[in-house]
C-alpha cells in the first residue's frame, strides 16, 4: 500500500517525514485543529469547518497564523488528490488539521501547520459502529465537568483535551464501549467528550447552548434537517433529569455521524433504538451527504467491505 | 557546537532525530511535562521533581506510563553525562520531560517519553534577568481565570496551557515584559502563567492554597529557608487588594529561581527592590543551590559571560 | 364521617391502617410525591399529573417502581369511587402520592406506594384563602437558596423538602401568612416554597426558566391560557430587581390554583389586587376547571359552606 | 426470637406496633436523625451522638422538639435495657432516632421521634464487612455533587439523602461494591454517601472541612487517636488529584468504623492493604472501644458467630 | 457666560450655590441616578428615562422618594427652560439626576435630589469622539468581574460604580482611549464600564441578556431601529470567543450614542470601521434623533463649533 | 452650641460651611473612607485605622490621593483640638474621613478629602445601646448577599455600600432593631452590615475570613484580647448551621465596640446574655480602651447623661 501524503510546513511529503521537533509548542501548550471528512470521496461542508478552524485562531492570537482560508482549501484539495490512489471506492477519509505556534526556544519560529487524512472509522470498528447505528450505544455521566470559558472557551476546537479524555476514562469504567456525557459547572449538559448532544422531547429537539460545547457543524447540519422536517431545534440548559425522561437522545460528530443513544446511565429508554425522529433524521443525513453510513458501516463490518 | 543528546522513548539519539509523529496523542490532547535543572551542572532537588512528574501521572491514568521514579533518575543522569561537553562552566541546563499516550490510530502505541536539555536561560535574555533580579519586574492581572480543579487540576503539571497563554498574552498587552498573575473562579490568586506567586505583608510570607496552583518545588524550597529564618509561611485566599498593598512581591519557578516584582497593575510598590525578605531568600536560596544566580546574570549579561 | 379509603402497598384500607414501617425509606432518605386535584369531584389533568409522578421516578432510578401510568390512574379513580360519600357537594379532594423504595433492612423490599385524598383547602383556611384571592397575599424572599440541579433537580417531585421548609421559616419570620420566594444560587428567582411563580411586566408574563423550579401542573395550564389570550409568556432569568418592579405577581399550585400578591418584601405593588392580567386568568382557569375557586373560597369561609 | 421494643412517641412498644401515619411530615419533606451503636452492648460516645442530635434539630427550628439530651439518653439505656435479651453476646446494636414535625393537617401535631435498634452490621454482610478490612474496598467519585450549605448544610445529620442516593447509584454502576466519593460545586471533595473520607499523604491525616460534611463522631474519634499519636490531622480542600496520589485512603462512619480503601476510581494503591496508618488507627480505634472489629467480622462470616 | 441652574431639593438654583453637606447619604453609602440627553435641544425618550430613574429607585426602597414621574418630567423641562440660554445652538445637554436617603444623623432627613445640565460631549473631546466614529476605538477585557444581581443588580442605575472605575482602570493600562469591556462571573459578556455592549455576527445583533447589564435607552432605541430593518437582535450569553470572531462591535449609551469598536484586546477586526450595520445603525439613529452626531463631532472638533 | 470644626480640602472651616459639589466623584462613583473613635477624649488605635485607610486608597489607584499618614493623623489631632469645646466629658467622638476622585467635568481636579467629628452613640440611641449590652440584640440573615472580591473586595472600607443597605432592609422586616448577617455567594458568614460577627464555640471565638468582611480594627483588638486570655481565634467559613448552634455570638465596630447577640433568625441562645466569654471580653475591651462603654450608656440612657 502506498503511504500517504500530507501536507507539513509548506510541504507535501510523505506522512512518516512530518516529524514534529520535540519542543514544538504543540507538544509545550498545545495548539489548535479541525476535523473535517469525505463522503464517497467528496468533502463535506469544507468551508463551513475551515471557517471553524480559522475562527479556533482567532480567539488564540499568540498563534501567528496567515494562511486564508482559501489557501487552507487548496491545501485540502491537493492532499486529496495525492492520496486518492490510497483510498478504496468504500472508503472515505477524515482530513486533520493542526497549528501550532512552532516551536520553542526558537525566535524566528513560524507556526507549525498541518493536514493529513486518517481512514475512517477510527476509534471504533466497523462492526461496532453497525452495532451502535442499529442498537443505540451507552451513555454515561462524567464527574469530571467541562471546562468554563471564562477559563478556556469550549467553542475553540483546540488540542488541550485532558479532562476530556478524564471524563471519557470514567464513562469507560462503566462500560468500555459508553459515550461521555459532561456537565458543566453549573450542573447543565454540556457535551461528549467526542460528540455533541442531543435529544428529543415532545416530538422537539433539544441540543445545548453553545456556551458550552463545540459549534459541531453535524449539530448544525441536525439544525437545517430539522428545519426542513418543520421539527423544533431549542438550544437549552439540560440537566440530567432531562435525560432520564428523553424520548431519545443521540451524539453526533464529523466521523460517526449520529449515534443513537440506548440506555443513559445504564437505565434503556424503552422504545426500539433508533427512535422514530433519529431515525429520520440518520435517514436525512445519509441522503444529504449521499452515503448511506449506517447501511455501508453493517457491510464493511460483515466483510464485504474494507477491500 | 556539538549536538546535544536527548533520551526519545527507550534511546539515546540527537535532538534533531527525536521527532514525534503527527499523530502523537501529545499533539492530539496534551501529556505531561516536567522541567528540572542544574545549579553548576549538578541537578537540584531531582527526585522531588521525578516524584512529582509521577503523581501528574497518576492523575491522569489513561497515559500508561511505567518507567520507576529510579529508572526516570539513571536516565536523566545518563542524558546530563552524554551533553556535558556541550555545557559551558558558567552555563546550566533546563531538562524537560514529556509524556503522552503515544500514537493516536495505532492500537499497540506506548506512551511517548522524552526528556531532553535546554540552556538556560530561555524565554528571557541574561540581561533581562539580570534587571528584574536588581530592579524588579513589573506583574499585571489577566482576565483569563485559572481552571478549576474539577475540570483540570493545576496540580497536575500538564501540557494544556492555552489558558495560561491567553492570560500571558493578556498581560503582556500591557508591558511586554510582564509577568501575569491569574486568579481563580471566586477571585482568588491562583499563580502565575509559568511561576508560583508569593508575597510578603507585616513580615510573613504569603501564597495561595494548592488547590489553585502547582506544587512548585521552588516554592517548597522557600518554605524550608522562611522555616530556617522563623519567617512564617502561609497559604491563604489573598485576593488582588492584598497585592495592592503587599510590603514585597515575588514570582518563583525552577529557571528563573525568584523574580522580585516592582509594581502591580501599574502601581509601583514604594520600596526599593528588591525588598529586604525578598533579597535574604534569594541569597538564601543561592547558597542552598551553590550559585549565586543574580551576579550571574549579572555577569553573563555584560558580555563576560556565555562564551 | 366515614373513615376514608386510601390505596397502600396493593390494597385499599382505611387510612387509620395504613401505616409506614419505622425503617421504610422514604422516612431514612426520601422518596417521590405527587399531587393531583379535583375540581367538582372530577380530577384535573390527572394524565398529566401521574406522567410527572413517572417523570420523576425515573430521575432516581434505584427506586425500582413498576406501576404504568394506566394502573396508577384506574386506581386513582378506584380511591375516588372508594371515598364519594366522604365528600360533600362544595368540597373537593387533592390526592396524593407517595413512593419510596421499600423497607430499610428487608433485601426482599418492594416499593412503598399510597395514594390517599385530603380535603381542600389545606394549609390555610377557607377564610384565608378568600382574602388571598381578593386583596392578594405578601410575598417574601428568603435567604436560603434553591439546590442546585447537579445535586438534586427541582424538576423531580421529591420529599427532600427541608430546604424549602427553611425558606419558609424565614418568610414567615417577616409575616406569618407571607409567600416565600426562593432564588437559585445565582441569584435568579427559582420558585415559591411550595408554588411556581409568575409575574407580569408590560402585557407579557414571565416565570423562571425550568432549570430552576418543577414543572407545574398550573404553570403549564397558565400557559395554555395565555395562548388563547396571546399574552407571551416568557420563562426568563429574573432577578429581584424585576419583582420590584413587576405590574403584577402572582403565586400557583394545584390546590390554591392561582393566588395574587399585594406586596413583595412589605412593598406594596400600589395597584388594586388582583391586577388586570391575574384577574383575567384567574376567571379563565375557573371557567377552564368549571369552578370558580375564587366564589366558592368565600361562600365556604363565611359559613355557608363547609356544610 | 423475641420482637425488639421500640421508644416511640413517649411509648415503650413493639417494633411492628411503632407505625408511622400516611400524612407524617416525615415522608412528606424528611427530618432529623442520629446514629449510634454499641460496642460489647455499651454504647458509645452516646453523649456526643445525642448532642450532635440536638444541634441537627437546633438548624431547623421549624420542628418543635422539646425532649432535653439526658432524657434522649435515658430512653435510649431504657430502649437497650429492653432489648438486652434479644442480642447475641457476640453482637452489637445500632440505635437509630429519628424525629419529624409530626403529622401533616394535624394542627395539634407534636413531633414524631422514635427511637429503635437495628442489628450490626446492616447494608453489608460480616463476610463484606471481613473482605473490606482485610483487602480494602473500591472508591469510586460521582457526578452528583454535594449539596451546598446554603442550600442545606451538610454538618444538619438529616433525612433527605436523595442526593446521596445518586450518587451512590452512580458508582455503584462502576462496581456493587464500591463505596461513593462526592465532590462539592467547587469540585473539592465533600465525603462519601454514607461516610466521612480520610487519607493519608507524607505521614499526615488529611480530610474535607466541616463546611462540606458531616461533623461525625467516628471522625472525630480518629482525630483524637491521631493527636495521641502525634500524627498530623489537617482539614483541607482536597481534589481528587490528591486522591491519586494519596499513600492510604478510608472511609469511616458508626456502623463499619474504618474500611481502607483498595483503589480509586479502579486505580489500586499500589501497597498492601491496610496501609501502616490505617492499620494503626483500625487497631487503636479497637482498644478503644474494646472490640476488635475486624477480627469479629472475620469470625462471624466464617459462621462461629451471629448464631 | 451666565451660570447654570440646577434643581436642588425643591429649589432652582445656581449650580455654584447647590452644595450636598458632608454627611448626606450618597456620599456615605451611595445612591441612584438617571442621565438624560437633548438632541437640538430636545429631550430624547425622557419619559422612558425619568421610568428608568423611578425603576432604580423601586428596587431601593429604603430611599423614601415621593415625586412622580411627572413632577420629575416638568421640572426637567423648568431645568432645561432656565439655561436655554446657556447653549450654544450646536450644543446639547446631559441632564442629570441624583437621589439618596438624605443627610445621615438627621432623623427627619428628606431624600435628597437634584437635576442638573452638562455639556456634552464630557470624557471626550469632540475630536477623539470624531475619530472614534471614522475609525472605531479600542475594546479590552478586564479582569474585574461584573457585581452578580444577587449582590446589586445591574438593572438598577447606582452610583456605586467603584468596579466599573477599577475595570476602566485595567484596560486603560493597555490604551487610555480604550473602551472597558466586563464580564459576569461565569465569563459571560456583561457590559462597558459605562456602555451597553452590541456586536454583529452573521447579520445578526447579539447583546449581553439583562441579568448582566442596565437597561440601555439606546441599546432599547437600536432594538427598535433593527427590527425596523429586519435585522435579527438577539440577547445571548457572549463570551471573549464570539468577540475574537465578531463581524462588528459597538458600544452605545446616552451621551455618545454608538462608537464603533476597531479593535478587541490588540486585533483589529480587518474591516473597514465602521462595518455595514454599525453605520446603517449609526445613520438611522441620527436621523431618529433628527442630529447626524457624527458629522457634529467632526464639526465642532475642527474648531468651528465650541462656540 | 459652638459649631464644629472639619478639614475640608486643606482648610479648616465650620460644618456648615463644608459643602460638596454635585458633581463630586463621590456621588457619581463612591469613594473610601475611614472611621476612628476617641474614648475620653483619646482617640484610639488613630495609626492602626489612617493604615486602613491608606490600604483601602491602595486599592483604587484611580483617586490620586497624595498625603501622608502622618499628614493625617496630625489633621485629625487638630480637628479634635478645635472641637474639644463641643464635647461633654462623659461624650466622644466619632471621626469620619472620606476621600474621593474630585470632581468630575473638571480635568484639574485633585481628590476631595474630609474630616469631620460626630457624637457617639448614632444610628441607635444610648437606651438603645444600653439594653443591647444587657440583653442582646436580634441577629437576622438576609437574602442579599455579599459582593465577592473579584468585583470589589470587602477589605476595602468604600462608600459603595448599597447592597450592605439592601440586606439591612431584609432585616428589618423581621425586626427593626435587628442587626444584619450576610453571607457570601457560597453560603459562608460574611459580616453584619455595619459590624465584623463573632462567635463562641467549644470556648473558642470563631470570625469569617478576611476573604469575606472588613479588617475590623475591634475585631483586630478583640484577636489581641483573646490570646491574653488564651482563648483560640480561629478564622472560619462558617454556615448559619453554625450560628444556630452557637454558644455566643456578637457583633463589633468601632462605634458600639462589642455588642451581644441575643437571638438569631428569633431563635434565642437559652442562655443569660452576655455569655460569659463575650461578658470578658467587654470588661477587657472596656478596660483597655479605659472606658466601660455599658455602663455608660447606661448613665446616659437615663438621662444623668446627654449634658
């Protein structure tokens, strides 16, 4: 298999020469990324998450970023285009940024900048993803709680993500395949430690407010489908006694797209997972983004698929 | 110049080979760090440092780090003996270590650990030293709040440091050779973004709880010299009118030792600098650590110094 | 008088014998209530009102209740056909719920569960309750704070109500027959001892957002009411300041259905009592459960009613 | 066996006699209560039980309770007196007291207080009980935080213990066995569901201020053991970071004493268990009450004791 | 040039012989105050100022005020009637109020209260206020903290301004022409030090929700304006991450009706100042108030105004 | 009656003649002051309070106040010695300073500064005073609650004392001779509205932190007092769960020294007041200060006095 390409510095170069220096301050401080994947091939809302990247520097000005947006696009294309042999027709790819301010102890540093494509799905197989999509996945709550952004705005997709992963540690106690559910200082729903959250009620979608959580473009992607569906979005403080009386509950992001939720706190919700409205909704989705996820995650799972 | 040698996750190589990969967890959501040094190429207080290196890791047990406190200290040993040629007489090192999860996407990853030298000084010049340590710095309060034990425990000594970078970036809009005092959520003195804060009032010396701050090894050292001189030591709540009206202010940490400050958001204490508690534990400290940091500053600011 | 018939643990018994065991849980720890009315011997929104009681059971999951809403409302019914005859033409019941879980010490403890009417009015009487409706009630703050929902939500129903009992105390320090208003740990208006609250300003009608007060039944009719009337009704972070200020207050539960008030903290509102709006809503729910509480409240206080 | 005799409301009756009316306030908003136990059938520091009883009642002022603390002691001698033929030699009591405001609608009502024993231990089998002394038990921290005191203060030993429920649940769902850590809203640790926390690091006892627990007896016990020992009993703000690192950790209350704890949050300690001072402290706390607790736990649940 | 007249406590006076004594309760404890403006010599929405002023004092009832809302209006107009004369026709007032408790040790002390007239602009020169409207002003964060409601709400318009004073004095350490920008004490957008705080995102107006600000006749005069545009205007919890990524900022109060902000803490927000709305703002509030207050300050800056 | 004497802005003038302008700082902002008391004719601890009041004008750089503490205790020794013909043997004196920006609208204006004298006892009769030292006095808690240090710290004695007023209004609903407990925005005792709290516990004195309330020069006197009589002063964050179960509890200032509480929230102490340990501590204080202020203003309060 040939390696893959990415973009580093400046570069195109092969993914084992972009070697990071052991004082770059992405390693120091951390720094700031972005997620973004394909669908059959074909970005998606590129724009819309390069703007959110862009927007992550902004609120981080020591980071002396200057590339445009436009030139970031480019970048993304051409990384795609060198790595199209690498990819198979049932494969798609998630595209990683990265900045950083460069590294310490050197005056002249520029900031570090790279893009790179990981084969989906990561974190999870296939197969259990085929499950999650087709039996909802486990929630769990965190004690540890979401940082405030009078601290560190959650809004900034940065790489300083260590309560996360301690939250994500505690859910896993429970249960070893649960999503994280944090709360934040306050008490409120905050987010996963992976995903955004939502849930319906009374036929409603609720989602919390964005003073806590990540501006997900999935979450806004649920936004349009809902408006479409005439289905009310209300971005809301939820507490945990919320959740225990969803009607259904989901997490999405960029790479699983919309994962039902089957039980929260180890207490099911009682109705066939997927519920009626994430079901249409992972419906709406698949067609939207032309790729059915949850039908090509059941074959890539049972073999048909990852060659 | 010789170059130096660094220990890299079970080797001894140069800097330059030390490269991390691009999918580092360290560069995906931090790791932890820990930074020691020499006094006249001797190590100071090395196991409490590696102790403490330790604990930073038990906090966060989904790094699965397993190197012994003693192995960590042959190593350090080792990493000093082969760069001791590239050391100047007049010259100490900065020696960092990092740890991470190891490589994102790859099942088998070992954490990634490195520890490597750094000349000191860094981040400021001798002869800016050499000024604060005769004249004082001047310290400006940031908005940016310290993050709250519940989300990230400043105890631990972790590499995700964007809130400290804001509130550094904040200060330094002010004077650009500011050092920044951060507060916690309720207000309280929380430390500094790279040092511990200490103040002294009616001849005691005053800093905050641990819950805001890190365990400085410094400011453990300052404890046992006030302990020898019977100047009492205490942690308390101060808040931002205690430093308008502190006798004597300081910032500590491992590189820079003990910084006297000469004014507080624009308002100059009134005494010379620095003051008298201030100049006895430096010299205090200066003869515990066999080097008399401020004339060497001093010196190697003039020229005399540095090769 | 006939004794009357309540529903305790699977039969229905005098209530004279139906008693709680010294270690049931509900007198160790607590457990959840609910309470539901009749207007003219015929329950209101008793649908409703056993989906809240579910509601709130599922909040605390270790109370292994297995009723479906369908039995608790037939048996409700049954309780109703049960105790006809201990009702004069005039009167009417609340009925009331309790849930715990079981028996301390017994490992083979099932749920205690008991429905049982009282007759309305409670905690005032007739005469009180007459003068409330007409010239409106004082409404005083208290200094103990609403619990946060991240340690026990005021959504759930529940019979940890010493922190409400204190708040009482406390109004009632400055008048015996005053209201007691809560604020949250913020400082925003959580609710009334033992009712919601609702307050007009400028047409429109605002209450506090649910994260901070149950979900009452009333609340809810109320808002209904004002959507026929097209009056906004807001749920809104309010503050002291804007009871100040507010053209009209009032107070609602399910048994005094809504009560105005004339002053808050002894300043009077320098309107007639009750207000325009109240008024208005105080006929249509009348006219709603087909009843109007306000008459019947003072036929029964001077004489003629009561039997 | 002979049914145990209860003090109840002024009377020396029956347990299965001693009934709690359906309207108690009790089960409709909670009250007061205490603990005590016996040691060899002596009760132990029951003066300091009976007066942290009267304080408990002293913050809620809105019960009428008039018994004075030597009556309360001397219902209790009477109370064991009579139930003196139904205890083992080889066993012990618990005596648990509760009061409430009496009955609800009963403008007469005087409050409800009873008195009753229980046999030890309860809510774990000897052979739990055995198994925990000897290897420790698992501490699991929960999201649900500790309520605070200005909401209802912890140092009040009350009724209303929901919120302690959650959380127990909550680390219950890690392991059945584990006891439960709460935090308060600043993220410091409070105590556990049903236990004081104590812990051991460099030599010196560390546990949670008085501000977020309960004042308890066996805590205190352990702080006067401490001084005889000259070891170090700090009060402290302590986070979880310090639990990480702790050297020993262990939870204490009436009923169980000390359990040491094995691991936390499924990290283990890393020594054997009991740690050098918690052994020392299980073994002095059993001179003092003449029992040695872990040696009886080890013969009753191998089946020589309990009869 | 002739002397002013103020009202002072019943009386029309020169403003020279209108003297508080030194024991009056506003210089003791403090007290309310309005500020009104003219355009061309007309008073702006007095009626819902002087409703402001009677609003503040509500919410501070130990002040025994007794005048109505007319008295006040006609004494206003007597005010501005009496120092006609004293304006130049270019000119325009403030008009501002004070009232408190009265003279301290004087038992039968009146409230104290009195109306005067200031040229406007004040704070600014005409030319820095004219450059302000060309080119935008500096906004920077400040580390004090904005006073909860629960404590002092900032709906009511005080005279205890010590925190706001500190703020300004903060961010005027990093520009003396900076605006001062507040947050609450989650991190949340409050207001100016002495404006109310709008900015344009998306095409949209979002500001600070009113538990955190005062009540603003221009920030309620621009909601007007936009929805006479169909422009969106939105009350939101705002932290620094929504400022980094503003399309404009402004701040407006009475005296200097909108200034456009060039700058958020040092980065420019790359567009032209004023952005589109800001301006169109700006225009249709200058033609409300029939006075283009940008052009009148480039005006009488160039020297052919003033006199 | 000769009129009395006061520094004003460098002169000596008559009261009367002492007169702010309208547009003094301190009406539009609030300002810092400071309050000393003379016992026969002495002042008492002068050097200890002009400290206070330095440290206080520390803490708000922006009034530009430039005289010494010397300058003022030589100004407040003449002020006394003009005054001396106003006072009665058996009277004293008050001495109040403020100290504010200036005027505003006057771009030269230096800081208004004032020292003026008032007769002892104010705010409460010598009967008054008389029966609170041999009775007690009520304490009640109110629902306003203290405004944190990082908006404006306590410590600092200003004139921005609405909220202080607000909780003193709560308080007086319940009983108009009540005195005013706050508590801070976690529930801890902060201080009375004109007074620092004490209590007695165990024979320990207990106070709120220096966090939370001013550094009460009597509180300060008392700290001394105590560890003559070598009775432990512990500075706490106490809960009203402690003040219920107190064993004493009072108030301190300078002008009423030490008053003794008799109830709190009209739970009385069931003891004879004073306490013995607050009983001492009036003798001692008395002592010290070579005035025993009890029975003087007994003497005074029937009618021997006042002459």
């Amino acid at each position: 298999m040939r390696e893959r390409i990415c973009y580093f510095n400046g570069d195109y170069v092969k993914e084992s020469e972009a070697k990071i220096l052991i004082s770059d301050w992405g390693l120091v401080e951390g720094g700031v990324y972005e997620l973004t994947r394909t669908f059959n091939h074909i970005p998606f809302k590129l724009k819309e998450h390069i703007h959110r990247f862009i927007r992550s520097l902004r609120c981080l000005p020591f980071i002396k970023f200057n590339l445009t947006q436009e030139e970031i696009l480019d970048i993304t294309m051409e990384v795609l285009n060198r790595n199209e042999t690498c990819l198979d027709q049932k494969e798609d790819w998630a595209i990683i940024y990265r900045a950083t301010r460069g590294v310490q102890f050197d005056p002249s540093a520029r900031p570090t900048f790279y893009i790179h494509t990981v084969l989906l799905p990561y974190g999870f197989s296939h197969a259990q993803l085929a499950k999650f999509y087709a039996q909802g996945a486990p929630l769990v709550v965190a004690s540890t709680r979401q940082i405030s952004p009078q601290c560190l705005d959650p809004k900034i997709k940065h790489t300083n993500r260590l309560s996360y992963n301690m939250a994500e540690y505690e859910a896993k106690m429970v249960d070893p395949e649960a999503f994280t559910l944090m709360l934040d200082q306050n008490g409120f729903v905050a987010e996963g430690a992976r995903e955004n959250f939502l849930m319906v009620s009374g036929g409603k979608l609720f989602t919390p407010k964005l003073m806590d959580c990540l501006e997900g473009v999935t979450r806004a992607t649920i936004f349009e489908l809902a408006r479409e569906m005439k289905t009310e979005f209300i971005e809301a403080d939820l507490t945990i006694a919320n959740l225990y009386n969803a009607d259904e509950m989901m997490v999405t992001n960029t790479s699983v797209c919309i994962v039902p939720i089957s039980k929260f706190n180890n207490q099911p919700l009682g109705i066939p997972i997927p519920g009626p409205l994430t079901k249409k909704l992972m419906s709406a989705f698949g067609k939207l983004v032309n790729c059915d996820f949850v039908e090509r995650a059941l074959k890539l799972s049972s073999g048909s698929g990852g060659k």
